[in-house]
C-alpha cells in the first residue's frame, strides 16, 4: 500500500508485489475521497488498513480504518477541530496509539483506543504539557514508547505504562541538552529497545537501550562516531 497524487491529490493505491514493477494500470485505488490522504498503514495481521484523512488541507488529521480494498470505513477519531497523529499498533492490531490537541488545542497527549467496532472511546494514558508522539507498543500491549519533542534537535524518550491512568509512568531516558531521539522500537521480548539517537555522539545512529527500571545511557551498534548519518 502506498500514496500517489497521479489523481492530484495524495490517494492511497495497493498492488501485488512481483518480479517486474506493477505499471499504473495495476494500481487498485483504495478510496475515492475528495480530501488528501495523509498516510496508509496496514494492520499487523493485514486485515484492515489505515488511513490518515484532513478537510480541505487544514491538518487536522483524522484516523480511519477499512478492509484491505477500502471498504466499510470506520472512523476511529471524530473530532474534525483538532489534530491526530497515528503512532503504533498493537501485535494483534487491536489497539491503537495516538497522539491529540484534542484536550486543551494546545497539548499534544497520547491517547489508547480499540480498532474494531463498538468497543469503548479512545483513553487518555499520557497527558502533559507539550508536544508528544507515540512510537511503539511492547509485544504484551502494556507498555508503549513516547517521545517528547522540544524542538528538532531536542528530544526526551519516554516508557509509558498504557494500563495505569495519565500519569507519565517514568523516564527511559531523558538527555540533556540537544539530544535526539527517533523512532524507538521495542525488542520481542520487551526487555530493550532500539532507537535512533546521537547521544554521546556527532551523528545520530542505531543504539539499544536497556528498558529495566533504573537502567540508563545508550549502546550505539552501528556506525563509529566519525562517520555520517
């Protein structure tokens, strides 16, 4: 799945994958919405797909989801005056992350909501000043990586436990001064995460990161500090 503006405006389209590149006339158009499509993502099992829909370009995303041909749309955010920004996906493709404006158009908190019809309105599990960004669910659904953003070369990374309320549940890791973070990935088992950072280094690159309570600092494993990003 992926988006194309060959009908002037962002559209997402599917096609197989093959040994030769799919020609256009291969494409199956998976909406026929008037509005741009910001992004489309699929389900982890590839049941369902979702989408990313605004009004007339002004940014205020809404989430929606349909079969894999675009069928049977379900709107999972329906507050047209504020802003949503998908984020990730549980293993089973139940729950969704999300960050939102929607509590005081100012803030962006993160908020959990079950995918499937008629299951109960979306929960506020991260709320606080400034804006935020969901990144990752753990494997078990009970933990989801957070990253706050202060500006493009500060960032702070966060754990959230997603079953207990809105408080911001404890510091992965917080750096200081200009550090970034980017998307943060847990492993299987839970018991770390991969992130793109340049803490302690000149160039952001690939580190692991231990998640145990108490645990700190980053192991890079990627490129040495002297080379590019």
């Amino acid at each position: 799945a992926f988006l194309s503006d060959t009908s002037g405006l962002p559209q997402p389209y599917s096609f197989a994958i093959a040994s030769e590149p799919a020609p256009e006339e291969a494409w199956q158009r998976l909406t026929t919405s008037t509005e741009r499509i910001q992004f489309v993502a699929w389900s982890p099992d590839s049941r369902y797909l979702f989408f990313g829909r605004d009004h007339g370009g002004d940014e205020n995303t809404q989430i929606l989801r349909s079969s894999i041909t675009g069928d049977g749309m379900l709107h999972l955010t329906s507050a047209p005056q504020f802003k949503h920004m998908f984020g990730a996906l549980t293993d089973d493709g139940r729950q969704m992350a999300y960050a939102s404006n929607a509590r005081n158009n100012r803030d962006f908190d993160i908020y959990v909501r079950a995918t499937t019809d008629g299951q109960g309105d979306p929960r506020r599990v991260l709320e606080a000043q400034g804006h935020h960004e969901a990144q990752d669910f753990s494997a078990d659904g009970r933990q989801l990586a957070v990253i706050e953003e202060h500006s493009s070369f500060d960032t702070d990374l966060y754990l959230v436990d997603v079953t207990a309320g809105t408080g911001r549940n404890r510091t992965a890791h917080q750096g200081q001064g200009d550090i970034r973070y980017f998307n943060a990935r847990f492993t299987r088992d839970g018991r770390s995460m991969y992130v793109l950072s340049d803490y302690g280094r000149e160039y952001v690159n690939l580190a692991v990161m231990s998640t145990a309570p108490g645990s700190s600092g980053l192991v890079a494993v990627s490129l040495p500090s002297s080379s590019a990003s």
